[in-house]
C-alpha cells in the first residue's frame, strides 16, 4: 500500500507499464469508483477497477507513462499523463488527466479521467506536467 501521493501515482503508472491489474486494483478502495469515461456509469470497487484494467489494457504493448506533478488540494489531487504505446500494434498516444480523491490511507476511493488519443508516437510539449 502506497505511503504517500508520490508513491501512488508511481505505483499507478507502473501498473499501467506492466498491465498489472491486480497492482491497479490495490490502489483503490473496496467502495472506489472508477469512471473512466464521463458519459458511462464508473467501475466500482476493487473488482470493477481489476476488471476495466484487464480489457482496456488487453490491446495495449510497449507501454510508456510519464506522469506530471500533481495539483493537490486536501484530499483531492489533478495529475495529467502522457503514455505512448502500441493498441492493437499501432502507435498511439495517448495523453490526459486524472481527477483522484484519496482517503487517510492513500488508497483512491474516486477517479475520473479525461483523454484523447493521436496517431502515432509524440513526445508531450515542454510546459507538459508542470
């Protein structure tokens, strides 16, 4: 279990690399919601969260994710990502936003996320993350 914010995003973003949905779903509570696209009902709990990772990440090969600093005001914090990759072998990148809530144990208990998708690999601009 994470100690600190610092180490829950690099513990996300590691899951992310390594497609470890079981690493993803220990970051988030047993009541955690996971919305992933606004317009959609949220995974729930440790178990939607394990699920969503196991198919989203299923497509996905050669996996780079870079994560900004994060915005942070109480318990609530804004971190972007930039992650480049193969889906279904095509370069892609892919680059967005995480909304996160956090309980005293530095377990998530909300996420929402914003992306966007581009053809090919791109390296993100140098005000990116700040």
């Amino acid at each position: 279990m994470p100690q600190s914010l610092d180490e829950w995003i690099e513990e996300y973003r590691l899951a992310w690399e390594n497609m470890d949905a079981d690493a993803a779903a220990a970051l988030f509570t047993s009541d955690a919601t996971y919305r992933d696209n606004i317009f959609e009902d949220p995974h729930r709990g440790q178990e939607g969260v394990r699920f969503y990772w196991e198919s989203v990440t299923a497509p996905q090969s050669d996996v780079r994710v870079l994560m900004g600093r994060p915005f942070v005001d109480g318990s609530r914090v804004a971190v972007e990502f930039w992650t480049t990759m193969k889906y279904d072998g095509a370069e892609t990148t892919l680059p967005g936003c995480l909304l996160l809530d956090f309980d005293d144990n530095w377990q998530c208990r909300a996420l929402r996320e914003y992306w966007l998708t581009s053809e090919g690999l791109v390296e993100p601009p140098t005000v990116w993350g700040q």
